[in-house]
C-alpha cells in the first residue's frame, strides 16, 4: 500500500546562521520579520482550510494569510495547522499500513493488529513486571514481543515503523536511523512520536546537537554514557505540560540536587543491567536540524518530510521519515 503525504501548504525552510539577528530586526519591516520567522519553521505541514475552520476567529483569512499567522503564532500558541497534527489522528495514518514494526510498545502501544509486529529490549513477561513495578498497567503490554533484542537483529522488512518516545533513548541514534532504513523499502516511512523537551522534565537541560550525535555514534554506543544518566536522575523537573506551558517549569534548591547528582554517579557505576535514560533532548526545530543533517550528509538514508509542532499543552510532537535511498 503506497502511503501518500498530501501536502497543501509545505515550508520548505532551512536554518541559517542569523536567525538570531533575524529577530533583533524584526521592527524593520513586516516583510522581513515574516522572511526570518519562515526561516525558523521547518517543513510544518500544512492545510489552510483546515486551520481557519478549526478556528472560527481567523476564517476571514485567505490561505497565505493563515499560513503567516500559523508560522508567527500558531506555532508558538500551540495551534494545530493540518488534520494529522493530533495523536489519534497520526496513528490512523499509520494503521492504514499493511505491515507495521513498532519498537518500544511498552504497555501502550501505537499499533495493534495482524499486521504489527514489535520489537524491545524486553520480552513480553518483563514488560509486564516493568509495568508494574513502575505502577502502569500491565495489561497494556502485547503478548507477544516477535524481536527481542537490537533492530539489527531482524531480517524481515516493513512498509512503516513507528516509534513512540523511544527515539530519544537510542544511546547511538545513527544506529538506530540505519537500523531502521534498512527495514523499509524505498518510499518506506519511519513515523514518530518524540517528547519536546520544553514542554516534559527535560525542560532545563540543553538541546542535543549534531556533533553530539556524530560523537555517540563514533563512539559505537551501546550503553548510556555518565552524562545522561546525572542529567535524567538529578537534573530534570517536573513532566507536567500544562503548567510548562505557562511557565511554571519548578525550581529545585541547589542543595537538593548535590546527593541526586552522587547517587546517579554511584548508579551508574554499580549498574549490572542496562539503565534506560533520554540520551537526546529534542525540539521540532532541532530534530529537523539534525534529522536534515544526517541525510544530507549521507549519516542516514531517512529523510525529514514531514512535521508537526507540539499542540497546547501536550508534550510531543510528530514527525515522518521517508527512505529515499
């Protein structure tokens, strides 16, 4: 089944250097100040007809209109500009497959069917004890897990894979892109869901880079390094959106932090199994930074087509990946 993105309005935007400079200047005129906010928006898909009937208030608006206004402030508002910007409606998108990976299903997976298959680092039993130990329902979790164990241990091939909040976890995120691809035949989508980092508990540490990525995967990370273990056990806040995105991200003493930054340096050390923690801190725009960056520079054969910002008060936002070679 051929999976087509329909693309009313499509940014196609690069990051330049002076975006920073572009906002210094925005008083100089309207027309330059809707240049350097285009420049920051990625390829956000987008339907104006959608938008403006989503909300009444702005139906008097013609379609470039209401794509400049989405650009300047939807975005930030947390508007939804296209019908697929919404989870329940990014996974019907994807159901319409007709053969499904989704890696990490945990106890709520994304997919279900006879045509899905998952894959974990767990089997089926340890994910319900996982479940519960973290006080989720076990119920959740798929009977069956078919792939226990690295992507690169499956040999059957997928028309889409999908992932939700898993992404982030990858210790080499190279390895992981090329592990997928080479599931999926050309045309073939990665879809995923991916926590924003403004808006969950990873709001106060910094944005993953590129280099960052370059150096994981030169490394051949299999494991999480120190870093990430201090940074998600005594250096994140509070994962309650709504009050992120009023501005209320929790300030913790300093003092509180000293014995969580020990512990997490003694867990790690004494650690005999694998400690799961977010290796990567994303944004839209820094996802579709790197993301773009990994394809141009022949690091992935995934390229960013397709993304959707995080709406008002939520946590995530998507993103589409397409195998082109």
């Amino acid at each position: 089944m051929t999976v087509f993105i329909a693309v009313t309005v499509f940014f196609e935007i690069y990051w330049h250097s002076t975006n920073l400079s572009c906002i210094a200047m925005t008083g100089r005129s309207r027309n330059l100040r809707r240049r350097c906010m285009m420049r920051m928006a990625r390829n956000f898909e987008f339907d104006p007809a959608y938008y403006t009937t989503r909300y009444p208030e702005l139906g008097y608006m013609n379609a470039q209109e209401a794509a400049d206004h989405f650009v300047q402030y939807g975005i930030a508002e947390g508007r939804q500009g296209h019908p697929r910007g919404s989870r329940p409606t990014f996974v019907e998108h994807i159901a319409a497959l007709e053969t499904i990976l989704e890696i990490g299903p945990f106890n709520a997976p994304i997919a279900r069917g006879n045509n899905v298959r998952y894959l974990d680092v767990l089997d089926a039993a340890q994910l319900r004890q996982r479940a519960e130990a973290c006080g989720m329902d076990p119920n959740g979790c798929p009977e069956t897990i078919h792939y226990v164990g690295d992507i690169s241990d499956i040999h059957d091939s997928f028309q889409g894979v999908v992932s939700s909040h898993c992404i982030e976890h990858q210790p080499d995120l190279i390895h992981h892109l090329g592990g997928v691809a080479r599931l999926l035949p050309v045309g073939g989508f990665y879809f995923l869901y991916v926590p924003d980092k403004r808006y969950c508990f990873d709001h106060f540490l910094p944005e993953s880079t590129i280099a960052e990525v370059m150096l994981a995967h030169e490394e051949r990370r299999t494991t999480h390094v120190l870093r990430s273990v201090i940074e998600h056990y005594a250096l994140v806040t509070h994962n309650d959106a709504r009050r992120h995105w009023i501005g209320d991200h929790g300030v913790e003493p300093f003092a509180s932090r000293v014995p969580k930054v020990q512990w997490a340096i003694e867990h790690y050390r004494n650690a005999k199994d694998y400690i799961d923690v977010h290796a990567w801190y994303f944004t839209p725009d820094n996802f579709w930074e790197i993301m773009s960056m990994l394809y141009q520079s022949g690091m992935s054969a995934l390229k960013p087509v397709a993304i959707y910002p995080t709406l008002r008060d939520e946590l995530e936002f998507f993103a589409i990946l397409r195998r082109d070679v």
